[in-house]
C-alpha cells in the first residue's frame, strides 16, 4: 500500500482549478499534495501517465445497485467494482431495491455495505414516498441525519401533484437535490418503447414524450414554489431539454442529466425487437438525440449519468413487452460518452470531465469533483487512445445486459483512485 505517489507525464485536466496541462500531480496520505512545480522528486510509487489523462474521479449520480433485494442482478460489491472498473470513484444509488430505500435503517445498510466493499464511495438518494408509492412522504429528515445526499422514487415519478409539492417542500428544508424521473403514469402506463412509427409498426404499447415532458413542466412551477433545487433524471426528449434550457435562463434552480443511450441510439434500434434496447425513458427520435446533444454541448444538461440498471439474463431474454426496463452502464460509459460528444468535437476533455466529475460533486454537495491540494486524492486516470471491444461477458457487474455488446469503443479507463489508494489499475499502468 503506498504511502506517496507521483503521476508524472499525464495531461491533468481538473475543470474545477481550470487546469489542462501536462504536469505532475503528487499524493500523499491519501490526500491531494502538490500540483506541477510543488511536487517532491520522489515517492514510493511514481507512475509514467505519458499519453494518459489524470482527472479528478469520475462521480456517477444514477445508478442502481440492487441491494438489498436484488442481489443475483448485482450486489453493493460487484456495482461498485464495476464502477471503479469503469473510472468511476463515486456513485450515487437509486432507492428502487427490495425493500426501497425509504428509512434510515436501509440507508444506514447501503452505508455500511459500502464500506465492507471499499471500492467507490456510496452516496445513497432517499426515496421521496413510503415504499415509492407516491402517497406519503418518507422519513427524509431521519434519512438525512443517517448520510441521504439526493432524493428520488426512480423508477417512477411522483405522479399525485399535492405529495410532490410537500415533499419538495420536506426537500429543500434540507437543502438535498430533489430527483425526479419524470413520467406521468397516465400517459405512460403499459407502453415498453417510444411511441412513435417503430411502434406502431410492432404493435408495441408505447410511451410518448408528452409523459416526460408535462410531469417536468409541473415540476418546475412547483419547484419553483417550494424553493426546492429540482434535478430531471435521464432526460430524453427535445422539449425536455428545451424547458430545462428556459428555466436555466430564468435563473430556476433546474439542472438535468443524460445518458450514454440516450445520445448514441434511436428508438429504431427498438425495431430488431431485442430487449436490451428497452430501457426507460425509452429511447427516442433522431430530433431528440440531437437536441440532447445540443444540450450537453450548451450547458443545458448539467451531468452525464449511467442509469446503470442491472437484469439477471432470464429476465433480460422476455419478449420485448415482457422484459424489464434498462442497461448496464458503469464500465461502458466513458468510451460511449467520448464517442458521442468529444469525437464529433462536440464538447472538449475539460467540459468531458466536468459534467462527469465536477458538476455532480456540487449538485450532491460531496466530495470530489476537483484536485485542490489538502482534498481526498480521488483521481481517475484515462488513456484516450485505447481502442478496444466491448464484451459483456468480461464486465465485472454481475449482470450482463447491454446493446453495445461487441461494439469496438475508444477510451479507458486505466486506474482508479480513492483516497489515494488504487481501486482498479490496468495492466498497462506503467511504474517508473
Ligand atoms: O430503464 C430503467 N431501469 N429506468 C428506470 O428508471 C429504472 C431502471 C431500473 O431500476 O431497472
């Protein structure tokens, strides 16, 4: 276990010191030491990162670990180690497990299951309603005393509009981000896939964008009167992006996040009727993929997310209409994310690294998200250049469901640092 290590050679890019320079970054103790010309000469461990990039750890706000209650889809241990895999120092968890996570009691398990795994910090996101069905509030104040940073009932939106408004209320009296998965059960309820052509063409029950679109729309007026700092989950549609966009521009506490597929795949790719493709929100138009797009590439959405959603193989392999909703994400999401916006010239490395690392540290008000000296030394390390293939067999989730199975990506990530201590280090990773 090294007490000091230097990482010599890399292209640091820390957006929140507005850094991007080739130049050292020191370690010691398990805190960020020196930057550039402060750094020592020597430590116990000096790695060559020539032709890596060094970033503050990547922090992915929406992932769903399955435990407890889901433990043969993925476990606290595997989805962290997945994470860590994927680049990613910190994830936020959805509280949709068996039994949700609603009480302290169950956040104080999450916690402490996370730490018997020491891999990525665990920041657990409370459910806003007991058991998530939108009725009455949860125990939020007591979630919040045992480590809650964000709360949620993902997996569904909270369709009933007086038990929003109170718990936004609830929410901002301690000042946590308010998560919504915005989709109005009435116009949703049975659909599998966006409700467009291809559904119509498979006779598939469908969910259009009006259902994300108006349950935001609510949202943000009643956000507005609750004082309440309100975050969309995996945005999906045009018009989405559009009302975070002029909320932003009214100076509205609004923030939102995206998705790897939501901005590489259409809801045509739904058409070979292969489940791994249903996911929720389901995929969309050409129209709102670009308008995604556009909206990373302008500021509008704030984070990109995994949506990280394991399903056991069986479940997976249900017809299209019978198979659950999502995708595998954490060891994917860096390649998809360069493929989609920093290869089209889109969005550069810094803005990259800020939407992964720097910008949700502060929507969740946690750790991380910069490399000042004197902070925990939670560093990701990435080669840019590595070409590889993407075989789900060989991902360290314990489940297997993905559409890019098989897909050749650019870009990995090569080593992982908590507190300065290595979570994932790739063979590659040379020591000097
Ligand atoms: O596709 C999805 N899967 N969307 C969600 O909102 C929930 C998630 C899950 O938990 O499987």
């Amino acid at each position: 276990m090294s007490k000091s290590i230097l990482i010599r050679n890399g292209r640091l890019i820390d957006p929140a010191q507005e850094i991007d320079a080739v130049t050292t970054l020191a370690i010691k103790d398990g805190k960020i030491a020196a930057i550039g010309n402060q750094t020592p000469k020597s430590a116990d461990e000096v790695i060559d990162a020539a032709g890596l990039i060094a970033t503050p750890g990547l922090i992915d706000m929406h992932v769903h670990l399955r435990e407890p209650g889901f433990e043969e889809c993925e476990t606290i241990e595997t989805g962290t180690a997945a994470a860590a895999a994927g680049g990613f120092t910190a994830v936020a968890c959805m509280p949709n497990t068996e039994p949700p996570l609603d009480n302290d009691a169950a956040i104080e398990f999450v916690l402490r299951q996370a730490a018997r795994a020491a891999s990525t910090r665990v920041y657990p996101i409370g459910a806003l309603t007991v058991g998530r069905q939108g009725k009455e509030l949860a125990e939020i104040g007591l979630m919040v005393r045992a480590g809650v940073i964000a709360f949620s009932d993902d997996g569904t939106g909270v369709a009933d509009t007086g038990v929003c408004l109170r718990a936004m209320r609830y929410v901002s009296m301690f000042d946590r981000l308010f998560i919504q998965h915005c989709e109005d059960p009435s116009l949703a309820g049975g659909g599998c896939m966006h409700a467009g052509p291809t559904a119509t063409r498979l006779g598939l029950p469908a969910i259009p964008a009006a259902a994300e679109v108006v349950m935001a729309q609510r949202d943000i007026a009643l956000a507005g009167e609750a004082g309440v700092r309100y975050h969309v989950a995996h945005v999906s549609t045009a018009r989405t992006v559009e009302l975070v966009r002029r909320a932003k521009q009214e100076g509205r506490r609004v923030t939102t996040e995206v998705t790897p597929h939501h901005l590489l795949l259409t809801d045509e790719a739904c058409g070979s009727y292969d489940p791994q493709f249903k996911v929720n929100p389901p995929l969309r138009t050409r129209a709102d993929v670009d308008a995604c797009l556009a909206g990373v590439r302008d500021g509008t959405i704030d984070c990109l997310v995994t949506d990280h959603a394991p399903h056991g193989r069986e479940d997976k392999e249900r017809e299209f209409q019978h198979a659950p909703f999502g995708m595998i994400g954490l060891e994917l999401a860096l390649p998809l994310f360069i493929e989609a916006l920093v290869t089209p010239g889109l969005i550069t490395w810094p803005r990259l690294i800020a939407a992964l690392s720097t910008r949700p540290a502060q929507l969740l008000g946690v750790t991380g998200g910069g490399l000042q000296v004197g902070q925990p030394a939670d560093v990701t390390l990435i080669d840019p250049q590595r070409e590889w293939v993407i075989d789900a067999e060989a991902l360290r989730s314990k489940s297997r469901n993905t559409p890019f199975d098989g897909r050749t990506v650019h870009g990995r990530a090569v080593g992982t640092l908590v507190d300065g201590e290595w979570r994932h280090r790739d063979e590659a990773l040379r020591a000097m």
